[in-house]
C-alpha cells in the first residue's frame, strides 16, 4: 500500500459535560477523501497539535491504530495487482 492523501487536519475543542468547565480537544483529517475524527486525549491545545501531527504523520505512510485489515483494502489490492482475475471470482468479491 502506497501513500495516502492526507488533509492537513484541524483540531476543535468538545466541552465534556454540561457540569464541568474542561473540554477536550479533538481532531479531524481527510484520509482519502473520509473525514475522520479521533480524541486527542488531552485538554492543552499544544499537546494536541503534537498528537494531530504525529496522526498526520501516520496516516500518510497507512500505519493503523487497528491493526486489523479490512476487507475492502485487500480485495482492492488484489484487484490492483494487475493479474488476470476471472469474472466469477470478481462478481465473488463483489458480493
């Protein structure tokens, strides 16, 4: 799997509760073209640039937090490969 298109990101702040003042921080990245939006974990909102980055960073080389594959990406890149794929095992994957 090659780079990914990766947005530069922004961060925003969530108040928790209506009873407490804190708020926390999230961010949000297009990954090829899907919004994705994760918490940073932290309610400094330097700390959580770091965190954007360091995601950013991650997403442009596909590292996943989940490890596991999706089935999508491996049935994409089995298609990609560039082989001969018979009709019946595409209208199989298709399903």
């Amino acid at each position: 799997m090659g780079q990914h298109e990766v947005s530069e990101g922004w961060i925003g702040k969530v108040k928790q509760t209506k009873d407490k003042e804190s708020t926390n921080y999230f961010m949000w990245l297009k990954i090829d073209v899907q919004k994705q939006r994760r918490a940073t974990g932290t309610d400094d909102p330097d700390k959580a640039a770091e965190v954007l980055a360091e995601w950013r960073a991650q997403a442009k080389v596909g590292f996943r937090k989940d490890a596991r594959l999706r089935y999508e990406e491996i049935r994409d890149d089995y298609l990609k490969s560039g082989g001969k794929v018979q009709e019946s095992v595409l209208r199989d994957l298709d399903v």
